[in-house]
C-alpha cells in the first residue's frame, strides 16, 4: 500500500487550497491560537490580582490584564458565531 492510500484510507485527504480539509484544519489552527491566548490571559489576569491583594503588584496591570482578558473572550466568542452562520 502506497503513502498516497494510507493517507486516503485514514480519511484525513489531501491538504491542497481550497479543499474541507485546508478549511478545517485553518479553523482548527484558530481554535488553538485563541484558546491559548485566552488562557495566557487568564492566568496573568489572576497571578496580577492575587498580586494587587498582597499589596506587591500595580492595579494597572491587573486592570489591563482582565480588559484583554474580556475583548479576547468576546472576539473568540464572535468568531465561532461567525463560523457557525458560514
């Protein structure tokens, strides 16, 4: 069995422009990116406002951390609506 039928077999297809796979794998990339955005945002948003309640780190990092927490959120959120309706 030649590489070509494995990966045919497998069902994963060919990754050429404009195929479902080359969609889906992009939105799948997307996912990633923004899940790990949004959870480097959250542990720094925490790890700031555990430091703003020992007194050893400035409430403006914390406040910018949970406002980039909030529009990543919201922006993640409006992008899988936008993919549902397509």
């Amino acid at each position: 069995m030649s590489l070509r039928e494995k990966i045919g077999a497998s069902g994963t297809g060919e990754l050429r422009p404009g195929t479902r796979q080359r969609a889906q794998l992009r939105v799948r990339v997307a996912d990633i990116a923004w899940t790990a955005t949004c959870v480097v945002l959250a542990l720094w948003a925490v790890w700031s406002s555990v430091g703003v309640a020992r007194g050893a780190t400035a409430w403006a990092y914390c406040a910018v951390a949970w406002v980039l927490l909030a529009v990543a959120l919201w922006m993640r959120v409006n992008a899988v609506r936008h993919r549902t309706r397509i």
